[in-house]
C-alpha cells in the first residue's frame, strides 16, 4: 500500500510513491492557497460568530446556557446566540480569543486548527505499527487537507481538527505507557465536546484502569474549574433544544432511528415518539458498542491492530454522539488509515478464499473514502459513519484469524 518504516520495498516502488507524495503535496498545497482566502468571510458566519459571540458574552460576565427567546446585541454588529450547546470548558478555555478583534480571532483560531490536522497525522503515523515512513505520511496529509471533511472544517471553523488531534495523543501516550498524558488528552477532548468520551471504552475494554482513572480524574477537575452549575445548565436546558436540532443532521444513530421511528409512525420528524426513540437508539447503540468492546477485548495482545480499534472506538463514539455534521466525520481519519493498512498488511494472493471479509471491508472503507474526496458524489451521511464502522470491524475480524499474517499473538510494545 505505501512506504512502511523497516519494510522492504523495491526501489522502483519508492520512488514511483515518492513522486506520488510529492504531487499529492503540492495539489493539496494549491487547494490550501485556494481555500483559505475562499473563507476570509466566514468570520462573520456560521459556526465561528456562535463561537465568538459565546466567548464575549462569557467574558462580560454573562451566561451563554441560559436560552433566549430573541437576540441580545452585545456589541455593533454581534448579537449573543439564543443557546449555546457547548460545554462550559469550551467556552470558557477560548474566551481570551472575545479580546481580540473578530477578524483576528477567526485567523488565529483557524491556524490553530490547521495545525491541529498536521499533528493528527503525525501522531498516528509515528504511532503506527511499524511506524508510516515519510512519503506516505505526506500522503495521508494531502488526501486529508483535499477532504470534503477537512473543507468543511475549515468554512463553518469546526473544532474538529482539534479533536483529532487530542484523541490521537490520547491513543500514542497509551501506546507508550504514558497513563496519565493518555488521560488527560482524552479528558480535554471530552470537555471541548462530550461526546469523545465515548472512546475512554478503549481504555475500560482494554484495561487500561491507570489511564482511565487518569481520564475521569482530570474531566472532573475540568468540571469542577469551570463551574459546575454551568454544566447543570447545558444539561438541563440547552441539550432538549439540542434534540430538535437533531432532525436537521443525518450521521448519528440518534438522527437516522429519529426519522426511522417518524416514517414508521406517520409523524414528523419533530414529533417523533421519544420514548421509541430513545429505546431504539439505546438498543442499536449496545450492538455497536459490542462489537467495539469484543475487538478491544480479543485484540489487547495485538500491538498491528491496536490502531484500528483506536479507530473503532473513535468511530463509535462519532455514531453514539447526538448530534454531528459532516466535517466532523474528519474523525474518521484512525479507522480509515489503520483500516487500510491492516487490510493490506493481510491480504494473501495464495488465499482468496479466506479473504472474503477482508475484501469486503477494505471495500467498504475505500467506498467512504472516495465520497470524502470527489465532491461529485453525494455524502449519504449515516449509511457512511456505519460502513465505516462495520468495514474496519471487518477487518479486524479477518486479521485475527489464526492463519492471517502476524496471527501469533504479541504484547503490545511500550
């Protein structure tokens, strides 16, 4: 598939994927140039004057949480936004930002971000068993940075890329035996957005009990530094408003059994029962969580696909989320990468008839990959969150057959 540090791979091989590295860079590079004086407007739009307008009402000693019936100028030409479904941490860690102009402010925060994709990938590519040599990891950057996924980040100032980034040194500092880094990246990205909580599960089936202590000791600080009547607000008044936006977005588990329950009903989706609802995507959520939990258990041995139930559990906790746009399927990018890989890893030419899940996940994935590039094709939105989900499975399945390549079980390496 590509370069892999330590391996063999002829020199004809090496520099035909070299040039491809070094053609990928500059396209991506060029789109960069193109994209970012596309968005010197977004300041002022969606989501970023939500950000900006939390952060300076927080500063002025105001509540954002509390839901207001009509807009409240803060300043000329800023109005406070009715609800913010943010967490206080948030809010407040990125206040300092409301000092600054917005203009300002939205480059700064959009550097950040960028930065954010370049550490992401490089953290899973050093953590990659064996580690991503360099013309591959230029490659992986530039399909990232020419993604819908990133392109959308990068207009609506997502905070996704951040994510990303913290949930990618969460997985590396565990790799190397570093509980408590492990969990306070975790723990961060958690505060900034809840629901990557979720992927502590790889630390709980994994037993992994140092950094998840670690994890839960450090998201409560958070809670606690930050005032919690805030939280108690974000849960008692702005996650019911947070619900009705849910029938806007198509990628969660929650949305796609929303409008299942509706059609099947006759209702809107508005008026959906809730408590068929909330049944039916707890059911679905405990199958997906099985098979999360069943890798984790099963592969605690296995140091090559420790990464692709990182991106299992990242997948996961994108599904079980209540509510997610498209650009944050960014947090695709552990399954996608370690899903591919293990299925290249694995493929044997001598035994097709072995290969059939491994085939058909590595299918499945590139299928998601191709909607993330060619703009051309229409993102269907949940059916592409679970095909990604269950293809990476698929794989990991078919990798810890006994008779697949490096089969023997090994301790994960520190």
């Amino acid at each position: 598939m590509a370069e892999r540090a330590g391996s063999h791979t002829s020199k004809p091989r090496l520099a035909l994927i070299r040039s491809g590295a070094a053609i990928l860079a500059i396209v991506a590079a060029l789109s960069l140039a193109q994209r970012i004086p596309a968005v010197s407007h977004r300041y002022d739009d969606v989501d970023f004057t939500f950000f900006y307008g939390w952060w300076t009402d927080y500063s002025s000693g105001g509540d954002p949480w509390m839901v207001s019936s009509k807009p409240i100028d803060l300043r000329p030409g800023l109005s406070r936004p009715r609800n913010c479904n943010y967490p206080p941490f948030f809010v407040e860690v990125f206040s300092p930002l409301a000092r600054l102009d917005q203009k300002t402010a939205f480059w700064i925060w959009e550097a950040v971000q960028l930065l954010c994709v370049l550490a992401a990938v490089l953290t899973l590519a050093r953590g990659s068993d064996p580690p991503l040599g360099a013309a591959p990891t230029i490659i992986v950057l530039s399909l990232v940075l020419l993604s819908r996924q990133y392109a959308g980040a990068l207009v609506a100032a997502q905070v996704t890329p951040m994510l990303l980034a913290l949930l990618s040194a969460s997985w590396f500092c565990a790799r190397r035996e570093r509980p408590a880094a492990a969990g306070l990246w975790l723990a961060l990205a958690a505060l900034l957005k809840l629901y990557p909580v979720t992927a502590g599960g790889y630390f709980l089936f994994g037993r992994r009990w140092r950094a998840l202590a670690w994890t839960v000791g450090f998201f409560a600080a958070g809670v606690m530094l930050t005032n919690p009547a805030r939280w108690s607000e974000l849960v008692t008044l702005e996650l019911p408003v947070s619900y009705n936006i849910v029938g806007h977005a198509e990628l969660t588990v929650l949305a796609f059994v929303r409008k299942s329950v509706a059609h099947f009903a006759g209702t809107t989706v508005a008026a959906a029962p809730l408590f068929a609802v909330l049944g039916f995507t707890a059911l679905a959520d405990l199958a997906l969580l099985a098979i999360a939990a069943a890798a984790t258990i099963t592969g605690r041995e296995r140091a090559d696909l420790d990464g692709l139930v990182f991106g299992l559990w990242v997948t996961l906790a994108l599904l079980m989320s209540p509510l997610a746009w498209i650009p944050e399927t960014l947090l695709l990018l552990p399954a996608y990468l370690f899903g591919m890989l293990a299925a290249w890893d694995g493929f044997q030419p001598r035994a097709e008839t072995r290969q059939i899940a491994l085939i058909a996940g590595a299918a499945m994935l590139a299928i998601c990959i191709v909607t993330a590039l060619i703009k051309a094709v229409p993102h269907p939105g949940f059916p592409v969150l679970l095909a990604a989900y269950l293809g990476a499975a698929l794989i990991f399945r078919a990798r810890m057959r006994p008779d697949s390549p490096r089969g023997e079980a090994r301790r994960l390496a520190p």
